[in-house]
C-alpha cells in the first residue's frame, strides 16, 4: 500500500489543481456541493487529503479482519461438527452478485469520467453506482424472505446461522457505502475535498465488492 500512495496523492492533486469543464472554470459538477478547501495552505491542503486516504486504508483493513475471523469460525464450526445441516443457497444471490460486479465497473466509470473532467458522464455512472447498490440490498432481502418462506431461520442450524451473520455483516456495510455514495453528492468540502471523497468511497466499495465475491464463494463451494 505504502508503493501506491505517491500515486494517489498526485491523482488528489492533479483534479483538484484542474477544476474546469462543462461546469465552468473551477466550479464542481452541478448536482454535487461545491469543495471548500477550509482555509487551508497547499501543504496542509494535501497532507490532510492524504490522512484521508490512509485511515480509509486502515479501516479496511479492521473490515477484512472482522470477516476473516468470522470466516475462520465459519471453517471451524463446520468441521467440528455433527450437526451441520447444508444450506442450499437462494439462486437469487447469483444475480446479486452479478449486480455487485457491474456496481464497480459504473463506480470505475464515473471516476473515470471525473478524472477527464467529464461531470455529466461522472453524475450519470455515479447515480447508476448507487441505484445498484440499493438493487443489491433488496436482492438481500427477497433472499432471506425465501429462507424464511422455506422455514430456514437464524436458529434453524449452524449454517443457516452463519448465512445469516454473513449476508447481515456484509449488508450493513454496503449500506454505509451507500450513506458514503450519496455523500459525495451533497459533498461541500468543508475538510476532505471532493476528489479525496470520490477516491476514498471508490475504495471502500470495490473492497466490499471483492469481500462479497469471497463470500459468496464461500457460501457456494464450502458449505
């Protein structure tokens, strides 16, 4: 991560010293607040955009401790056990994951599109970013209706537990990215600019993109 970071800051630095385009010179894209460096001087500016980047770092990487550990119980109890019962998954988590996948292609896009200073096509795929993130929580919870329906609960038996606590730990954090997607649309730059905001929310939603791929893989081929 440490090799990478050069490179981001000069992404950080470069957008923010480019503000022109269809917005006009310096303005941010209509429909997004406006950014607001705070007052700061150019280094400070740049130091604290950096922070940014590396406490996002930093918690992804609690996140993906707090999923190993669970993977790791996951892999014990299953082999520990007598009681283990198979849980077919429901089919519809094939077209969540697929939804997922495509989420983070949108998310490339727009960022792309930001990049080259193309706001309107940045807005769209970003928008696009978020609608398919709802699109994947509700996927969620049609599969959890379907267990129900089936009389498979959180109880039923250790694998329908974890499923569960999977999907349950998995969802809540797509749903703070989407809390961080459609912040970056009423961003005001008060302290993190809104390059720094697109970069860091890309980042903790292409992670929870490949978290859920491993997951689900998990589901499919370890039960």
């Amino acid at each position: 991560m440490s090799s990478s970071m050069p490179i981001v800051t000069d992404e950080i630095q470069i957008v923010e010293t480019k503000r022109g385009g269809p917005s006009g010179p310096g303005k941010p894209p209509r429909g997004f607040g406006g950014d607001d460096g705070g007052g700061d001087t150019g280094g400070d500016s740049s130091a604290r955009q950096r922070a940014y980047v590396t406490g996002m770092t930093v918690a992804l990487g609690g996140i993906l401790m707090f999923f190993m550990a669970l993977t790791s119980a996951y892999i014990v109890r299953k082999g520990t056990s007598n009681d283990w019962r198979t849980l077919i998954v429901p089919r519809i988590l094939w077209l969540n994951t697929a939804i997922l996948i495509i989420s983070s292609f949108t998310l490339s896009r727009s960022r792309r599109d930001f990049l080259r200073e193309e706001f309107a096509g940045f807005r769209h795929w970003w928008y696009v970013t978020t609608a398919l993130g709802f699109l994947f929580l509700v996927g969620q919870l049609i599969a959890w209706r379907q267990l129900a329906s089936a009389g498979i609960y959180l109880a039923s038996n250790p694998s329908s537990s974890f499923f569960y606590v999977f999907t349950a730990a998995h969802g809540l954090h797509i749903l703070g990215g989407l809390c961080a997607l459609l912040g970056v649309v009423l961003h005001q730059g008060r302290r993190v600019t809104l390059a720094t905001a697109t970069h860091i929310t890309a980042m903790y939603w292409h992670f929870m993109d490949g978290l859920w791929v491993f997951l689900f893989l998990l589901l499919v081929l370890g039960r």
